[in-house]
C-alpha cells in the first residue's frame, strides 16, 4: 500500500476536470513506476514530478514525494445537470530496499510488486467525493442515518421523479433497518434521469431511474445491504432476495411489511400458484438450467414459501429478515454454499424446516402454496374486502457490466439492472 493524496479540481471556465496523485514512498523505496493509467475515454497526463517519462513513467530515486496530473475532459452528455467522473486507474510496480533483520518479510523486499493506493481525497470547490468517483454539477442531496450508516440519495435538479425524494430515502432506509448484520458502510443512490422503472446496484452505489416508483429503491437497497458472497449453488439467493423484498415489502411507519394484496394474492387458494412462468425445467442450484428470469422469480417465490415455512415452525419469532442478517454475518468473507445456507435454516426453524427446503432448490420442484396463517390475521382493506388487484407486479432484472466505481479495482464489477413488469 502506498499512501497517496488525491487532489481533484474543476478547472475555471472549462469542461476539464483535473487529478493530481501525490505519492509518499517509503524511505527504502529503490524502485517506482508507474505501468498504466487511464488515459482513455477523456483521460490524459498533463504533467509529473520526480518521473523519467518512458514507455512507462519510471522514478528518479530522488523525489520523496513524486506527483502524476491527469485531466479529464466532461462529454457533452449530462443526467440532467448530475455528472459522474470516475477517478482515474493508477497501476504499477514498487521495489524497496535491504529487508528487515527480524519480522515479517514482505514480497516487497525482494522483487518489484504490484502496488496498491491508500488515497486520501481532496477536493477544491465545486465537487464530491463519493465511492471512488467525483460529482459535480446540480443536485441535491438527502441524508439519512440508520444505526450510524449513512444512506444519502443523489437528486439531479433538472429530473422529475415519480415518488418523492422523501419517501424514496424514508423506503431506503427502511429496507437498512430492516437487513441488519451487515458492516458498516455508508452508502449512496443515485437518481437518473429517464422516466422508466429501472436501476442498478454495485456495492456501496446503486442508480434508480426517476420515472421508478418505491419498490425499485427497495430493491436496490437490499443489493447494497447485502454483502455475502456465494458458491455456484447459492447464486440464485442475491436477485431472490431482492426481488421478495422489493415486489412483497412496503413501508409503513418507516419499516417494511409485507403487501397485504400480495400476501392474499400468494396465499388465496383460488389464486394460481405459482404465479408467472414456473420454471418447471429450472433447479435453482444448477445455474445452467436457469432462463433470464429463474432467480428472480421462482427464487424470490421460494423465499415468500421460506419466510411462510419459518413463521410457522417458530410461532413468528424467525422471518425472512432473521435469515438475511445470518447470511450476511456468515457470508461476508467466503463463499457460502448451500450447506451451510441450510445450516442457518435449520438453527432458525429446525430440521424439518431444512429437509422442507432441500428439493426446492436442488430439485425442479416448486414449493406449495403457502398458507396466510403463517404471517398472522388475514388483512383486509378499508372497505373490509380483500380484492387483490393492482398489486401483482414483480421485479426482474438483466445483468450488464460498466466501469468500476473503484479506481483502483483490477477489473469491472458487475451490476444488475432492474426493470419492473407485468409478468
């Protein structure tokens, strides 16, 4: 790790926005340079200190601190007066001197190494730091806190939004409050512009389109609040999860429940179950048999089954949110596979809960249609009916790749797009 500062500027009267890299190398640094950078897509060197400049930029061996100025040039194209300028990719190799006569010996010592950068940011008048990119331009923000996290949502002036900035941070929070057991982190959504239903997530950033309505920050919030990593069997878990809570969760006194007309609607034994495609040729295990849509639909129906399963066998005391929050204390640093998901099962509803859950996820089987009881007294609306209509919508989502929010990520991460529809 190489401790870096990182001054950012917006140049006066122009369309450049300016990156200056200070580096503070040890004292037994022999070797530094710089192999690549991002000088594509806008990006361009505009000067260094204390670098012979080469093929690659390659240290003097004087300069304690030696500095790289990169500018980017702002495209025409803006998200309604929003913009978004990813910092730039500093790569290479350092190489230190004699090493320690006791301690540990790092690689360090003995051949040149790739580098990492621990960057201290900057930034001079207009812009913000945020998640390894800076935003500028006009937009307001809106903050809330959640058991010390920070969730701010990120409103282009010149969008119009299909929900209130208001109510969008009060579901974001909300969705936080409720999937607990992750690490701190702040986290940060972004309005776009365009009047569809759509959004994206990454791992501390998720985009919603202005013309979505609240179900998709539901969604995108549970993207961000969840932080286990999975094995090849559990990956249909991250979109199912998101799609129950986004598609059967709203928020009412700044919690999430669940839809009363989508409980009746899954639960009424005249209503068709499953509902939607049933994915009868798809194991959700098994990836390979899965169609654009599996993990979220039947993977997000055998959650709804789950949580009915859970409520049942433990009198109401284990839900669905007390299994997000035991994958996420689980799941954070490895892959979790499916036997130890069914362990956390098991610990929360007993071993028939667990044998209950095993062929719908190694098998083809669809669960059966739960029953309402399990989530308490049957609601009704005002008028005393339980008419489902205009509550059957569910999320799906396509998975496309853009360039990494980190600026010193190896490759890009992947984000899911959500997109809302009739199924």
């Amino acid at each position: 790790m190489v401790p870096t500062t990182l001054e950012v500027e917006r140049l006066d009267g122009t369309d450049k926005v300016q990156f200056r890299y200070t580096f503070d190398l040890p004292n037994d640094t022999t070797r530094f340079e710089i192999l690549s950078t991002s000088q594509d897509d806008g990006y361009s060197i505009t000067a260094t200190t204390g670098f012979s400049e080469g093929q690659q930029l390659t240290w003097d061996g004087k300069t304690a601190s030696p500095s790289l100025t990169l500018e980017y040039t702002l495209p025409n194209d803006s998200n309604a007066g929003l913009r978004r300028v990813r910092t730039p990719f500093v790569g290479g190799q350092i190489e230190r001197g004699d090493p320690p006569e006791e301690g540990h010996v790092d690689m360090v010592y003995k051949e040149p190494v790739n580098f990492d950068l621990d960057t201290t940011v900057e930034v001079t008048g207009e812009g913000r730091y945020v998640a390894g990119t800076v935003v500028l331009g006009s937009y307001t923000t809106y903050t809330e806190t959640s058991y010390g996290q920070e969730i701010t949502l990120f409103v282009p002036d010149g969008v119009d939004m299909a929900v209130s900035p208001e109510d969008a941070v009060t579901a974001l929070v909300a969705t936080e409050r409720t999937i607990q057991g992750d690490p701190h982190r702040d986290t940060y959504v972004f309005v776009q512009e365009g009047q569809i239903a759509a959004g994206g997530a990454g791992s501390t950033t998720a985009r919603v389109f202005a013309g979505s309505d609240l179900e998709i920050y539901i969604h995108e919030q549970a993207h961000l609040d969840e932080v286990a990593y999975y094995d090849r069997k559990m990956g249909w878990f991250t979109e199912a999860s998101a799609t129950y809570y986004g598609s059967d969760f709203y928020v009412v006194d700044g919690e999430l429940r669940l839809k009363p007309a989508k409980l009746l609607e899954r639960t009424d034994p005249e209503t068709k179950w499953p509902r939607g495609d049933h994915h009868n040729d798809s194991v959700l295990a098994e990836p390979s048999t899965w169609d654009s849509k599996t993990d979220y639909q039947k993977g997000s129906r055998l959650l709804f089954a789950l949580d009915a399963k859970l409520r049942a066998a433990t009198d109401g005391d284990a839900t669905i949110h007390d299994l997000m929050r035991r994958v996420n204390e689980e799941g954070g640093y490895r892959a979790l596979n499916y036997t130890e998901f069914r362990g956390i099962v098991v610990d929360l509803g007993g071993e028939g809960t667990g044998s209950w859950l095993d062929p719908y996820v190694l098998t083809s089987q669809n669960p059966p249609q739960p029953n309402a009881s399990a989530f308490g007294p049957t609601p009704t609306f005002a008028n005393g009916t339980t008419n489902t209509s205009g509550d059957s919508r569910e999320t799906f989502e396509f998975g496309i790749d853009i360039p990494s929010e980190d600026p010193q990520a190896p490759s890009p991460r992947r984000w899911r797009s959500t997109l809302m529809g009739r199924l």
